[in-house]
C-alpha cells in the first residue's frame, strides 16, 4: 500500500490545521471534514496536492452539510487512515463514515422506493466492476500491442497468428473477460456481503469446460471417422457431447467417404419459443453460455446474502464452516442453472442486440449522438450499465463500436482540460489542469471531469461537442476498435486491419482513420473551449455537483 503520510499531512494543514478540526469522516471518494472555521481552510493549496494514486486533490466546502470536502478518489479509505493517524481516533465517527459510504455508493440516499432501487442497481454494478476495470483494461492493451505484431496488419509484421506464443499471448489477454463470472463474483460478494469464495465458485461452475460442453457451447466438436467410429451414434459417444438430443453429421471427402463428423448439442424440448438444451434433474433448461458475462453472477452474489445469512442463524456452530459454505454454494449454483441465468442473459443479450441494431443503422450518426451525450450518463453513473455490454461486445465480435465511440469522449474530455491549462493564468487550476489531461489521455477521466470540467460547465459542454466530431469520423469512415482501453493510451486498440478473434480483414486504413479522428478530436474541442468553454472570471458552477445522485458512487471508466 502506498504511503499517504505526506499528504495527510499537507491535507490537514490545508484545512487549517489540526486544531482547525471537530470531525473528520470519508465517503466513497471524499474526505468530509467539520471544521471550527471554514475561512482558515486553503482550497488553492489543497488542489495543488497529489501523490500515488491520486493525480489531483479538489476541494470544496458544502453549505449544506456544513463540511469542507477534499476529493481524492479510490484512495479515499487509505488516505482518510493516514489522517486518522495524526490527528487521533477523537475527530472520527464510525457511525457517520457507514451511512456515507452507505448512501454514496448507491446503498442509501433517496427515499423514493425507485431511485433508491435504482441507486443500489448502480452501485452494486459499480462496486463490483471498478476493482477489475484495469484488469480489463490490461488485457485489452497487451491484445492491442499483439496485434501490432501480426503479420498481415502491414505495421510491424512478426508474428503468425497460428504461432504457439500469439495463441499463449492472446489466451493471456482475453483471460480477464473469459474469467468475468468468477472475478465479478468475487467483487460482487464483497460488496454485498456474501461470501467471495463461494460466489467466485459459483462463477467458475458457470464456465467449466465440463458444462460448457454439455451442450457444445464454444464450437461443435469434430470427430474423425475410423474403424471404431463409423456412426452417428459412435462419433457423439466419442465426442463428451452429452446433452438429450446430440446429434452428429457427417462430412464426406471426395470419394464420398465419411472423413469427420460434426457433432453438435440437439435439444429436450421447446416452450414459447425457447429451447431447453439440456437438463438438471430432469428439469428442462435453457443454459447459455456465461463466459463474458457479469450480471448472472451479480445476482448470485446478491442471493447468497440471505442464503448464507440464514444458513449461520440455523446451523450449529459446529457444522457452520463446511456446510454453510457448501449449501450457499449448491443452492446458489442451481438457481443460476435453473432459472436466474437464462433469464438474466437472455434480458441482457436482448439488450445489447438493440444497442447494436441501433449502432448498425448508421454509425457515424450514432458517433455524433452517443458521443456527444455520453459523459452525461456518467455524471450520473448510468455508464456503469454501458460498460457490461461493451466487454460483451468485445468478447462475443472480437471488437466494440461503442468502445470506439466512448473512447472519443474520454480523449475529449482531456482535451478540454488541456485547453484550460494553457489558457489559465491561476496557478493553482494549471497545477490541477495538466496532470488532469495527462490522467484522460491515459483513460481516467475522473480528475479531469470532476476536477475541472463540471466545475467550468462550458469547458464540459465543448469538449462534449468535440468528442461527438471525433466519433462521428470515427463511424463514417468505419473505423473498428478491438480491446477495451480507451482514449489516446489505447491507440494499440486500432492498429489492427483485421479482427483478432475472427481473423476477418476489415478496414485497411483503420490505423491511420484512428490518428486522423484523434486529431480532430483533440483539436476541436480545445479550440471550442479556447474560445467559448472557459476563460479565468468564470465562476466555479456547483449546479451539476448538486444534481449529481451518483458521482461519488462511481469512478470513470
């Protein structure tokens, strides 16, 4: 863990002191701190702060909470133990700290029954997909960089995609998007309270090869004819296809001998239109296949709350450490099987067929729409409900349009920091200004968005235009995107002119599409926010502060 003691210090000096101090809580992201006077805290020198893993400070008093808040990001827990540290256990209120964390991560806030539902959606999806997102992120940088390596991609040309170390290499990449179910199983328990091993188990039943291949559900199985295997019946025996209803079809040479048989998953049955591929118990069941996937395993961690709750209030002590694990996990592995998984991905594959029929109808038009509104659905953490489909996408295409387009509104974003940086006179907003562009051009956007660019609403607005011109190239002209990171630091995500999963040539030009789209994106939005997005009298706006339900339940993507 990194060290904070530095800037808890230089924190506490910058509100004034210790004995400045009555109170000292945290949230998800911020320290809030009561002071005996407000006037003796320092917001220039606290936003001049920053240390590992915090690119930039930004403070802020709230009237109406009375407490002077000092944003610091996911470090928030580490930092606020640091300043805890030197200033005594006194200023603390465990009690206070819950109910923040509580409300903004989506666990409390409104008392309206459908936004508190709502917010609990948003941030259970949050808390369980921010400790992963760079896990995702690495995988879809080390695929990009591959790729650049590929012969046939015409950049560097090394490396053949049937060569033993791309095939390690990639599998390496695409590990975290495989493996979705069992690391958002185990992020979801922790942040619903269940038990990680057992959700992360659950997660890897979900995509085990053995019922995987129940209903061949990677690729049918190819099975060579020989002296032993001469029949349908005797290529699906030999094929480990087990499901009711496996049926094989054989492929002839020219001769017109059988050569090989395809022996793919039939069926048990059909109700309103669904079929039920194999069975569990003799049930009927529909079972998709759950590799990418997250939200079945959220809703598994979300159930085996009450289950393994009521399993330690009714077994013995004794029995406690083997069985309620093993019946949480049982019970749990059945319901997914059951019902709740093939609800839940047929619900969201649903929806992410619309998000790419919409997409398909033109994507430019899309670019420029969805690229323009984009970081307005993270202001409010409803891009926490994008991120899922965009892994979804990679995983199931081998690329993402939608990624292309949110990439654009990162790298906007940036932009219209960097403009402010160069344009300012104070020097405290150039301190926040540079390292918030350099953190968007690295694909966190969060020191930029909430740092700057809300505060400054204008500077948002324009980089927002600039962000819907750069998507908007980016779809007229075709360009693809095949990883997950985003803005200027996943230009590998482009250099690719053929598809990694499928080894489909598409866009010959994609690469030199990617840095002409880029550039325009760049520019623009600097010169919309040189002009018309900020200049130094502006007042600091708190009104999107106000409005914003989720912002401290969520961390930029």
């Amino acid at each position: 863990m990194a060290d904070y003691s530095k800037l808890a210090t230089d924190i506490i000096a910058g509100v004034g002191g210790a004995d400045n101090i009555t109170k000292v809580i945290h949230c998800i992201t911020r320290l809030r701190f009561t002071l005996v006077n407000k006037d003796k805290a320092d917001g220039e020198a606290l936003m001049k702060l920053s240390a590992k893993d915090v690119p930039a400070v930004t403070a802020l008093y709230n009237e109406k909470l009375n407490q002077y808040q000092v944003v610091i990001g996911q470090a928030v827990e580490d930092v606020y133990d640091a300043v805890v540290a030197q200033l005594g256990d006194h200023v603390t209120d465990k009690e206070a700290t819950a109910k923040s964390v509580a409300e903004t991560s989506g666990q409390g806030g409104s008392k309206n029954p459908f936004v508190r539902a709502f917010q609990v959606v948003i941030g259970t999806i949050t808390g369980s997909m921010i400790p992963i997102i760079g896990l995702l992120a690495a995988g879809g940088m080390i695929n990009g960089i591959l790729n650049m390596f590929v012969k046939g991609n015409n950049i560097f040309n090394l490396i053949d995609p049937k060569d033993p170390t791309y095939i390690i290499i990639s599998t390496m990449a695409m590990a975290p998007f495989y493996f979705l179910p069992v690391l958002v199983g185990y992020t979801a328990a922790k942040q619903l309270g269940s038990d990680p091993l057992v959700v992360a188990a659950v997660g890897g039943v979900m995509i085990a090869p053995a019922i995987r291949n129940i209903v061949s559900l990677d690729n049918p199985v190819i099975v060579a004819a020989s002296k032993t295997i001469k029949t349908a019946a005797e290529a699906i025996a030999s094929s480990g296809v087990t499901a009711h209803g496996a049926n094989a079809v054989a492929n002839y040479d020219a001769s017109g001998a059988v050569q090989s048989w395809t022996v793919t998953a039939g069926s048990v049955g059909k109700f309103l239109g669904v079929t039920f591929n194999t069975s569990y118990f003799g049930i009927p069941v529909d079972l998709p296949n759950y590799a990418y996937t997250i939200f079945p395993i959220i809703v598994a961690a979300a159930i085996a709350v009450p289950i393994g709750k009521w399993l330690k209030k009714v077994l013995p002590l004794a029995l406690r450490p083997i069985f309620q694990p093993l019946l949480t996990f049982f019970v749990v592995s059945s319901l997914i099987i059951l019902i709740l998984g093939p609800v839940i991905s047929t619900i969201s594959s649903g929806l992410l067929k619309v998000v790419d029929w919409l997409l398909a109808l033109n994507l430019g038009i899309a670019g420029i729409i969805v690229g323009g509104l984009y970081q307005i659905l993270v202001i409010f953490g409803l891009h926490w409900l994008i991120v899922p489909l965009i892994s979804q996408q990679i995983a199931s295409t081998g690329e993402s349009s939608l990624n292309m387009i949110v990439s654009f509104t990162m790298l906007a974003q940036g932009a219209g920091a960097l403009a402010v940086f160069f344009k300012t006179r104070q020097a405290s907003l150039k301190g926040l200004a540079f390292p918030a562009a350099i953190s968007a051009f690295c694909g966190v956007t969060e020191p930029a968005m909430y740092g700057i660019n809300l505060k400054y609403i204008r500077v948002f607005i324009m980089s927002s235009i600039g962000a819907a011109v750069g998507a908007g190239i980016g779809g007229f002209f075709n360009l693809h995107m095949y990883g997950f990171s985003g803005s200027l630091v996943g230009f590998p995500m482009f250099s690719s002119t053929h598809n990694p999963l499928t080894g489909v040539a598409q866009n010959p030009n994609n690469f030199l599409i990617f840095w002409i789209a880029t550039a325009v994106c760049v520019v623009v939005s600097m010169l919309l926010v040189w002009f018309f997005g900020f200049k130094d009298s502006d007042e600091i706006g708190l009104g999107v502060e106000k409005k914003n339900v989720f912002k401290d339940a969520v961390s930029q993507k």
